[in-house]
C-alpha cells in the first residue's frame, strides 16, 4: 500500500459524491462541502453512492 507522506494532511468527505465529476469538480467540492483550499496539498477522498469507489484528489 502507497501512504501519504509525512505531515500531509487527508479529508474525507462525509456522504456522497458523484463519480462522474472531475478534478475542477472535486475542487469545488473541497470548497463547498469541506470549506478547504483545494490548492493546499491535502489529499482530498470522496465516496461513491454504492460505497464501492472512492476518488482522491491531491493538489
């Protein structure tokens, strides 16, 4: 397994996300919904609705 490295920091996004969106997307729902800059260098995880697919998004 391939871990983040040390003093990165990780947010996941609680509920659902659509799969379908993408990088400009999960921006602005790292904006929205975790009221984080998206440019910080946090690795940013978001849920599918089955639960069986996350993205991340790392800036």
């Amino acid at each position: 397994m391939i871990g983040p490295s040390t003093g990165v920091r990780v947010y996941l996004a609680c509920g659902v996300t659509g799969m379908r969106k993408g990088i400009a997307g999960l921006a602005a729902a790292a904006e929205k919904i975790l009221r984080q800059n998206p440019t910080s260098g946090a690795v940013f995880a978001f849920r599918g609705r089955r639960g069986d697919r996350v993205k991340l998004r790392h800036s």
